[in-house]
C-alpha cells in the first residue's frame, strides 16, 4: 500500500530526489488490459517527490505532541517505529533487510542511526534499484546500504542471514489473503531470534465491507475495493487473523498485533492537499505525460476512506514477531 500521489521536485528537495522527481517515465510491458507492479512504480514513482522529499513511500506515524502539519517528521517517526520494533539495541552489527524497499529511504534512515549495520533492500523494480542506488549515494550511505532487484516471495539469500526483516507498507503486494510465502521467506531469511515487523492495511474480521458501507453504498463496497486494489496492483489485502495464524504456524512467536489507524489519520489527512496539488501543478501544467499508472496512483487515495475505518474494513495494523 502507498501513502498517495505526488508531484515534480520542489523548494528544499534535494539534487538525487530532485533529479528523480522530474524522471520521464518508461513504459514497461505488461499483461492486457492490466497494468504490472513495475510499470506503476516505473511510472507513478517520481510523483512520490511532493509527499516526501525523502521518498518515503509510506504513511506517517503521529506522536502525541507532534505537529500534525509536519508530514515528513510523520514519516520518518513511521521508519523509527519500526526500528524500535526490530530490537536491534543489544546487536552491534545488525543485519537488516527491507522486503519490498521502493527508493530505499527507511534503508537510509536506518543507516543515520545504526552506521554499523548491513542494510540491505529487495525490490522487484529496476528503476527503484537504479535510482535508490542514486540516492544512496548522494546521502553518503557508501557500502552500508545495498538496493537489489528480486522476489521477496523467492529470494536467493542465504537461509538466516539476517537479525531483522521487515515489509512497510509492501506486504500487502504479496500473494493471498495470509500472504503465505512471504512469511515463509521471510521466517526463512531471519535467523533463531530474529524480528519480523510489518506494518500495513490489512482487513479485520475476512469482511469486504462494514454494516456501516453496506447500508450507505450496499452495491458498491466491493467494486470499490476492488479498484483501489487494482489502483495500487494488489491482487487482494491480508485478512488479519488469517495473517496471524499463518505466522503461528510458521515458527513464529511473540506475534504482536497494534491497531495504528488514528497513528496514521494526521498524515492520511494530508492526502486531500496533496493530491489537489497534483491535479493543479502536474495535470494542468506538468510537462510528463498522466499515464493510466499515474491516473491510478490519483485515484487510489480518494478511495482510500471509502474502505478504511470506520467506515469500511481495512485497518492499519502494526504486526511484530520473533523466530523461534
């Protein structure tokens, strides 16, 4: 899942994301009459520059106290959220590695606060390998922080090779409503004691709709579900107790679930802006042409409400475990 629509580099960007932001999207082929996972990254992926300047590809997480208008403190506050998660404080040298990494900013965010680690970034894009690499580069990250293209349902590293793994806000790309095989690859890649997060949307109870969406749009809820799942090139979202129960079953132990939604509502209410933004400054005077991949990455946060508590199903949970 993605935090929403963006728009070409503005004041305070730096050069790599700037360079990025104002990319010509390339085409990638696809199956008829359905767009691909590369080619909507491909495509839609420089607009992400307006919602963060970092290119983190996610929603922010809200601190009581912080401002709400400050949307990429949010966003960064998410990556360290997710770091406190991993437990890493008693590892000097952890080995970390991010499952579905889009540009690599969580990786770099990472590497500011643990300069001994081994990051490392899996995505099955090669234009988010080639301009994470970029990125990467320009904020000095050196050989602390790699990008590769691969499947993180089937990769080629090595059995427990890592101290933590995690998917923000790419789990929900995988296959199936238990997302088996990436937490079969994912309980593979981590060593004995090593930490799995994810933090994403998920749907509560196996349910499509509420009570509530049925008796305000009865025919509707499923069909809007089904395109924002096809907006964002999601075959479907895992049902939570599915999810759990899968990780159980892995191997997995001190499986912990925490319900984020009103954490993640101040940087979701930044979408109406944002997307305004877009339509006024890329659409009307943009110079890169609106692809059906950009016109999707417009119209999958609009739908977004329709489907998200507490009107619809889907929640933002944060979901931790250990290997046993």
């Amino acid at each position: 899942m993605n935090a929403g629509v963006g728009i070409k580099a503005g004041v305070g960007m730096n050069s790599g994301a700037k360079a990025i932001a104002e990319t010509e999207a390339r085409p990638v082929a696809a199956a008829a009459g359905q767009i691909g996972l590369e080619q909507y990254y491909s495509e839609a992926g420089p607009d992400y520059a307006a919602w963060s300047a970092e290119f983190n590809m996610h929603f922010g997480y809200y601190r009581v106290g912080a401002n709400p208008l400050d949307r990429e403190a949010m966003l960064e506050q998410m990556n360290l959220e997710v770091l406190a998660r991993l437990r890493l404080d008693a590892i000097a040298s952890p080995r970390l590695l991010d499952l579905g990494c889009g540009l690599g900013a969580t990786l770099r965010s990472f590497r500011r606060r643990l300069p001994q680690a081994r990051l490392l970034g899996l995505t099955r894009v090669p234009w988010q390998v080639e301009q994470a690499q970029a990125l990467n580069a320009a904020a000095g990250c050196g050989e602390g922080v790699r990008v590769i293209q691969g499947d993180y349902e089937d990769t080629i590293l090595p059995r427990a090779g890592y101290d933590g793994v995690y998917a923000l806000e790419s789990s929900c790309h995988a296959h199936g409503a238990d997302k088996a095989a990436l937490l079969a690859e994912a309980h593979r890649l981590l060593r004995p004691g090593g930490r799995l997060v994810v933090a994403d949307g998920f749907l509560a109870g196996g349910r499509l709709a509420s009570p509530l969406q049925r008796r305000i749009y009865p025919t509707l809820h499923s069909r809007i579900y089904r395109k924002l799942c096809e907006c964002w090139v999601i075959e479907e979202l895992a049902q939570l107790d599915l999810f759990t129960a899968r990780l159980e079953q892995l191997g997995f132990g001190e499986v912990a679930v925490e319900n984020l939604q009103l954490r993640v509502a101040p940087s979701v209410a930044h979408i109406p802006w944002v997307t305004l933004k877009f339509l006024l400054t890329d659409v009307v005077f943009g110079k890169r042409k609106m692809t059906r991949a950009r016109w999707n990455n417009v119209l999958a946060p609009v739908l977004l409400p329709l489907v998200s508590a507490p009107l619809g199903p889907m929640t933002y949970c944060m979901v931790s475990a250990t290997k046993r």
